[in-house]
C-alpha cells in the first residue's frame, strides 16, 4: 500500500468530531484573509489626478510618472510609479546596453 | 598803504556772498515741479495715471515704461513684501501682455507667484485666489501662442490651480470652494489633449518647469489621451461626491451628471454620455421645480466643454464667480463640439439612441 493512501486511509479513520476541533483554526484564518494586511504596509497606487497633484506641488527632479506595466515573466498588468529622473536614466542604460550588444 | 577793513571793501564781500547764496536757497523755497521723483504717494498716483492714459492710446512701450516706474516707486515706498504692488504687477501683466514681451510676462508672473507665497502663508483663501489669477494670466496667454508655448501655459495654468486645490484642502471648510477648480483642471486636460500641441508634453510636465523641451522619455499619444480621460473622470466623480453630502442637491448633481457626460461626448464615449445624460434627467424629472434647469441643460445645444455652473456656495467671496468661466468660454475655439439638444423622446424611449451626429 502507497504512503499516500495509507494516510488517507487514516485521515478517513478519524472519528467524525474532531472536524470541529479545526473550526476555530478556520475562522481565524478567514478573518485574517478578510483583514487588509496592515494599514500601514499596504497602500494603493495614486490616482493619475493624485500624481498630478503631487506633481504640481514639488520640484521637476522629484516628480513621479505612473504607468501600467506588465512585467517580465508575467501577463498581469501592474500599476508602477517612478521618478521621472529614473525611468530617464534607465532608459538611457537600456539604449546604451543594447548598442553595446549590437557592436 | 590800502586797509582792507574798510567799508568799501565789505560791502564787495557781502554781495559777493550774496550772489554766491542767493541762487542755493531761492530754489529750495519755491514749489518743486515733477521732476521724476516718483518716490512719494501723490507722484506714483500722477505716474499710474500716466501709465494708464499710455496703456489706453496704444503706446504700450511708454505705458511700460511709467508702469515700471511706478512698481519700483510702490516697492520703495511700501516695502518689498506689501500688498499695494499687486495692483501695480496687474497692470505691467496686461502691458506686457499686450506686448507680446513673454519674458517678461513670465517674468513678472513667477514675481506675483512668490511675493503671493510670501505674503498668504497660512491665509488658503487668499493664497488660492492668487494661484487662481496666475492661472487666468498662464490661460490667456495660452490663447495668443501656438505651439509648445501654448502648451507650456496650459501647464502652468493646470499646475497653479492644483496648487491653489491643495492650499484649499488643508481646511474642511474649504471644501464646496474646490469644485469650480477641479472641474477646470479636466478642462484645461481636455484643451491639452485635444487643442494644444502634444509635442514635448511630458517634458514640460515632469522634466522641467521653463518652457524648454528637454529630450528623454515621453509617453504617447494614446497614453495621454487615456491620462487626461482618467484624470478628468475622477475629477468629476470627485466634484459629484463633494455635493453629494449638501441638502437639497438634486438639481446640482443632475447638472454635475450632464458634465460627465459631457466629458464622455468629448472623448467619444458616446454609449456612457447618453447614460449619465439620462440619469440627470431623471433625477430632474421627480423634481417639481426643475423645469428651468432641465430646460437649460437639455432644449437646446451647448458648447462644449460647457462652462462650469457655479453654485453659489462655491464660489469665492470676493473673486468673481465666473473669471473661471470667462477664461474657458474664450477657449471655446475649434472643435467646436456640442452637447446635443435632447427631446422628452429620447429619455422616455428604452432603444439606444444616437446622439445627434451635429455633435460632432
């Protein structure tokens, strides 16, 4: 007889009251998918008019861009805020690594 | 021997002295005419009279000229932080505008830009109304340009009144002040996507604040299209549930809704502008007292972007209520859209409608 089938043979064994016993276990884990994982630590994308807002209030080296990006490996798009000075300077790395490949 | 303390000799001093004395002091007494001494309060009136009487016959370049005179007076007299150069830079704004001088426009907008800074903290209202006439001034010139600058002032415009939004926001009370701003926003956002140059967009947002394209990255087209939608969109909805909270706003959500879907017509989402138009509609409908805001709103077409209604709780105590308004329906220029005129038939009837195909 399999492993696999010999605990299922003693999982099916127990007796039909100790299901219960896991009902706590369960409604604790319910409650914790329900709650939003820290207020603190999750926070929503801004809004494209909150980015503009922001935008409108601070210097051009510190004014953000939001995008959607679909990510590498992945076909879900993700909303993705960066500096404006970054993307600039990774745009800039990326032609550079790309002209060195075509040498 | 000749002694020189005799009388003969004292009289010759004496008239010497007086000839030398007399032209010195005769001057002093007799009225002093206006010289260009403008550093007193009844000169700098006398120069702004001047420059006034200049600025009406034509001569802008003399009218420059006495209004500068004037502002250096006023700064000199007043202090370098006093409100009474506001009146003054006003004038040298509509001189220079008059000009077509752009740098010195510019110039004297960033000036009215910081001394306002300087002089509101802490006074919201005050400060946003500052913020609010830079923006009429950046929308103006807006009108006269092409181009990049004419995008350039857009920006500018948009950015001040976010900045005027945000000095609002720090009180609650302010808070039914913020509409008539938010929905210029979406306006200004459906003038840079649809009239103004998109050529350098991105830079003149995020890269610099001079009226310079910087090259780097830059988002496209459709991207800004979808931006400006998304921004404009949530600017309404916003404005929506800041009068969803008053008494008695039946009539004032209705007409927000008609303005979403306007916004909806001017982005060609024709399906969604038909829906809102309705649901205004409706809600006017179990109103006894609507028949004059659905007759507005629907018997007849309107030029869109339709100029924002202003309740008049919203408006600023002292600013004019429609300086937002009048500064939009100037822009009112190419597209030319309309908000269709919308018969009992077309809300009664469950078929899909077209919108009228003039809307266009």
């Amino acid at each position: 007889m399999s492993c696999t089938r010999l605990r299922a043979k003693k999982i099916n064994a127990r007796p039909r009251g100790r299901h219960w016993q896991s009902l706590p276990y369960l409604t604790l884990a319910l409650l914790v998918g329900c709650v939003a994982p820290g207020e603190g630590n999750f926070q929503r994308p801004p809004t494209p008019a909150e980015v503009e807002q922001y935008n409108a209030m601070v210097q051009p080296e510190e004014r953000i861009v939001c995008r959607t990006e679909i990510p590498i490996g992945s076909n879900i798009p993700v909303r993705k805020c960066r500096l404006a000075v970054d993307i600039d300077e990774t745009s800039v790395f990326h032609r550079e690594q790309l002209r060195r490949a075509l040498r | 021997m000749q002694h020189y303390c005799r009388p003969y000799y004292l009289v010759l001093v004496c008239v010497a002295t007086l000839a030398a004395i007399v032209p010195a002091v005769l001057p002093a007494q007799t009225p002093t005419p206006f010289t260009g001494n403008h550093y007193n309060q009844s000169n700098q009136t006398r120069v702004l009279e001047a420059a006034e009487s200049h600025l009406q016959a034509g001569e802008l370049d003399a009218a420059d000229i006495a209004f500068r005179q004037a502002f250096e007076s006023v700064r000199a007299d007043r202090g370098l932080f006093h409100e009474a150069q506001l009146p003054v830079l006003d004038r040298l704004l509509a001189t220079n505008f008059a000009r077509q001088d752009w740098q010195q426009f510019n110039h004297y907008l960033d000036y009215h830009g910081g001394l306002t800074r300087r002089m509101y903290q802490g006074q919201a209202v005050r400060y946003a109304q500052a913020l609010q006439f830079g923006a009429d001034w950046h929308q103006r010139a807006a009108l006269m340009l092409n181009d990049q600058h004419r995008t350039w002032h857009l920006i500018r415009s948009r950015n001040l009144i976010w900045q005027a939004v945000s000095a609002l926001e720090q009180m609650p009370a302010n808070h039914s002040r913020l509409s008539p701003l938010l929905y210029r926003i979406a306006i200004l956002h459906y003038y840079l996507t649809n009239e103004a140059s998109t050529r350098g967009l991105t830079s003149l947002e995020v890269r610099t604040d001079q009226p310079v394209r910087v090259s780097g990255w830059s988002m496209s087209g459709n991207e800004t299209t979808r931006r400006s939608y998304a921004v404009g969109q949530e600017l309404l909805e916003r404005i929506y549930r800041i009068h969803a909270r008053e008494a008695d706003n039946v009539s004032t959500l209705a007409q927000i809704d008609t303005l979403l879907g306007d916004w909806q017509l001017l982005f060609g989402r024709d399906e969604l502008a038909r829906d809102y138009y309705r649901k205004a509609y409706q809600a006017l409908q179990t109103e006894p007292a609507a028949s004059p805001v659905i007759e507005q709103l629907f018997a007849r077409r309107v030029t869109l972007p339709a100029p924002y209604f202003a309740p008049p709780a919203t408006a600023f105590p002292t600013a004019p209520a429609d300086s937002d308004a009048a500064a939009l329906a100037t822009m009112n220029t190419s597209q030319g859209r309309l908000r269709p005129q919308l018969t009992d038939d077309f809300f009664t009837e469950d078929h899909p409608h077209e919108l009228h195909p003039a809307s266009r």
